[in-house]
C-alpha cells in the first residue's frame, strides 16, 4: 500500500544527491546531511540552482519507480528524470484517443473545470464567513466574487468545445484572483495581490502561490505516473514538449482546496510575512530557503487531514486524492465508469 508522506524534499543549494547501497545520501560541501532508503521514497523534489544527482541516483529511482524532478529555488519545474515507461499500454492507447476526440477530450475537461470552480466558490464562501462578520465590505466582495464563479460554473456545463470552456475557466480564474487579497488578514502594501502573475512573480502572495502549485503538479504528476497514465498527454492543457498537461488538468481540482488554503493559512497566521522574501530590482519575488521550509512543512502537515471522499464515501487524507483522482480517471479511460467523478469539496 502506498503511503503519502514518503517525498522527500531538498532545499539545500549546492546539494550532491548519491547513491549509496540501497538508499539516497544527502551530501554538502563534502559532509553527509541526510541518507534515506529508496524504499521508503515515492519522490524526491529538489530545488536549486546548483542541486546535483548523479547517474547512479538516477537509474536507482527510475528502477524503483521513485519520481526525481528538479525545480528552480522559487518552485519553477525544470525537469524530471525517469526510466522506461511503466504501466498498461493499452489503457495509454485509450488515453491518446480520448485525447484526439474532441467530444471525449471536452467530457473530461468539463468536469475537472467544473470541480475547480466549485471548489474555488467553496474557499472563497468560507472566507466570507471567518471573516465577513466584522468587515462588511470584504465579505461583500468575496460574495461577490462567489456568485460570478457560480454563472461561471453554469456556462462551463453548456460550452461546445474546448476553447470556449478553457475561456469560461480564465474569466472564473480572474474574478477568483481578484478576490484572493480579501482572503488575507495581513496589511501592508507589498502583502497585496492584484491578480495572478509568474515567470517571474511580482509580489510574495504569487511568489508564495507558484510554490505550492509547483509542490501540487509533482504530487499529481507522480499519482498519474504510479497507475500508468502519461501525464504528457492531457486534455483540457494543450500539448506542448515537456510539459505534464494531464498533471496540470488534474491539479485543478485541488488548487484553491489544497494549495491556496495552505498559502492562505500560513499568511493569515503570520507564519509567512513580507520578510521571508527577496525583492529583486527587476521586480522579481523570490522566497528564502528558510521560508520554503516553512511551507513544505505545512504542506506536509495539511497532506495528513483527512476528507470523506464525495464518491468513494470513504475518508481519506488529503496527500491520497491526486492518487484516488488518476485512478478514477484511468477507470473512466477504460470504461470502467460512466463519467469521470472529479473531486468536489464541503
């Protein structure tokens, strides 16, 4: 049984990643940080500039069918190594013609923007109602922004194709973002956000945001990879060489439920404030090593609550929905459902 706290994550710069017997060994300028069994791992995420793994490391994660992938200091992914392609070939071939069918590629699509956009209503709802009481305006605002989302949520179940439902899910994603700031108890002008932005973000709540996403995308990518599906081939992300379209289809599903309530905790408990972060003169925000451990920690703590799975009616962590979300879809893919029963949050 796979368990869903085994990744292991490597902020040190300058890091020599090893193989030493049947485990990993964490080295720094010579000295010995950490050593870990393969066994014990599913994954292991490093980020840096100047994070080194040797080929032995390599080959060893990719017989044990360990996820190695590699991610600038601000969570950007940068690649990811693997070995021969696992799992069962002819539930890959249906997963390719779904995704050459644009009525096959539409259904799926359809139901992960549609769980994305209940989902984001569902967090914004609950901050209307932590914090709507002694703010009248805020909690107009995020009311506001909630019953857009529901319009938004409507005309995604009625659009043709995929363009005009990838067009309905920015519109949603817009008024989402541009609510997000009444979300966020702290002050201060540089601890606002006025909307989304990356490569590079421009302020610590997207500096923060891109972190998360990145730590998500790895944890989808590696459920996808473990039952068998190609997280390349996706359907509501186009393709594009080197990029996990079906990781980031399914990651929207947990986006504002997972991500963006961990981002929004360790805000608004004052655990990640404007000082745990570098302010380049290009404008550029990046997070400090010490802060990015802050969050990992967090993420592995919010990955331990657990959720009654809305179709399963099983309780379940949180660290194992990317996993139980590929295994449906794969069951879908093989026809073993009548639709795809994207994760829908209380």
């Amino acid at each position: 049984m796979k368990t869903h706290l085994n990744t292991l994550f490597v902020t040190l710069e300058g890091a020599y990643l090893h193989k030493d017997g049947a485990a990993v060994e964490i080295r720094h300028e010579g000295v010995s940080k950490l050593r870990v069994p393969l066994h014990n791992l599913e994954g292991i995420v490093c980020f840096g500039w100047n994070t080194v793994a040797s080929a032995g490391v390599m080959a060893a994660c990719s017989e044990a069918q360990v996820s190695l992938s590699f991610h600038n200091p601000n969570g950007r992914f940068l690649a990811a190594t693997r070995g021969f392609a696992s799992g069962n070939i002819h539930l890959r071939r249906e997963q390719y013609r779904k995704a050459d069918d644009a009525v096959e590629s539409l259904q799926i699509a359809t139901h992960m923007v549609a769980a994305k956009l209940s989902n984001s209503r569902t967090v914004l709802l609950r901050a209307r109602r932590d914090h709507g009481e002694k703010e009248p305006e805020r909690a107009s605002r995020l009311r506001g922004a909630a019953d857009e989302i529901r319009k938004s949520l409507r005309y995604s179940m009625e659009v043709a194709d995929l363009d005009s439902l990838r067009g309905v899910e920015g519109d949603a994603a817009a008024e989402y973002f541009g609510a997000f700031s009444d979300m966020i108890l702290l002050t201060g002008e540089r601890m606002q956000m006025r909307g989304r932005n990356r490569r590079p973000p421009l302020d610590p709540i997207n500096a923060l945001l891109s972190f998360c996403y990145s730590l998500l995308m790895h944890d989808c990518r590696s459920a996808l990879d473990s039952c068998g599906l190609d997280p390349q081939c996706g359907y509501l992300h186009r393709d594009r060489p080197g990029r996990p379209s079906l990781a980031l289809d399914l990651m929207e599903e947990f986006r504002a439920y997972v991500a963006d309530r961990v981002a929004l905790n360790l805000l608004n408990r004052r655990q990640i404030t404007e000082k745990d972060f570098d302010y380049e003169p290009s404008g550029a925000v990046m997070m400090k090593e010490d802060s990015r451990k802050k969050v990992l920690v967090a993420w592995q703590e919010r990955k331990k609550e657990e959720v009654l799975h809305p179709f399963t009616k099983e309780k379940c962590t949180l660290g194992l929905l990317p996993h139980l979300q590929a295994r449906l879809l794969a069951r879908f893919i093989r026809g073993d459902l009548d639709a795809y029963p994207a994760f829908l949050c209380r």
